[in-house]
C-alpha cells in the first residue's frame, strides 16, 4: 500500500494545564470553538526553573492539532485561559497521512 502524507498541513501545538479538569476545561472551549481537531491529554511530571530554582510538579500536557490559520486564536485563548502566569506554548508543523489531514480539516472552522 502507498503510504501518502501532506507535508506542514497541521500544525501541533503543546501546551500544559496544573489539573486534569483545567485541561478537559481548555480541550473541550478549544473544540467546542471547531479551533482544533483533537486534543490528546498526557498526565506528566515536569521539571522547570521557576523564580530562582528548579521546581518540580505533576502537569497535564496539551497536544492540539490545528490548521495554521487557527494558531493565533489558540495562542490567545491559551494565554487568556492558562492557569500559569507564563503558559507553555509550543508549535509545530506536521506531516499527517493524507486521510488524516482530511478528516482533520473536515472537522475545523
């Protein structure tokens, strides 16, 4: 079977939320607003400088899926909705199969 990808069609943006409920809170106002395709949640343990030392704690990453003209929109609402006083946010254009990118773009304003 052929294997077809659309290079830089998606973009992947990371993110992190202090709970599991602040997370779902963000996941479902971002897909709700038809902003993203999908959102995956990962319960993680970071470790990170934070005023003056290394600070450790147990965070929920955010891995959103979106077309590149939505990226700004999310930024703000991420900015505007996170629970830290300098969110995580990270971008990334990604390759996707090609079903993928359709059905992905299917589903987004």
């Amino acid at each position: 079977m052929e294997r077809k990808i659309e290079l830089e069609e998606l973009v992947l943006i990371s993110t992190t939320e202090s709970t599991y409920s602040k997370a779902i809170k963000l996941a479902e106002l971002l897909l709700n607003k038809k902003l993203v395709c999908c959102v995956n949640l990962h319960k993680i343990e970071s470790l990170y400088w934070w005023e003056g030392s290394i600070c450790q704690s147990e965070e929920v990453k955010l891995s959103i899926k979106t077309r590149k003209e939505n990226s700004n929109k999310i930024f703000d609402i991420i900015e505007k909705e996170s629970s830290y006083d300098v969110p995580e946010i990270i971008s990334s254009n990604v390759s996707t199969s090609l079903k993928y990118s359709q059905w992905a773009f299917s589903v987004m304003n």
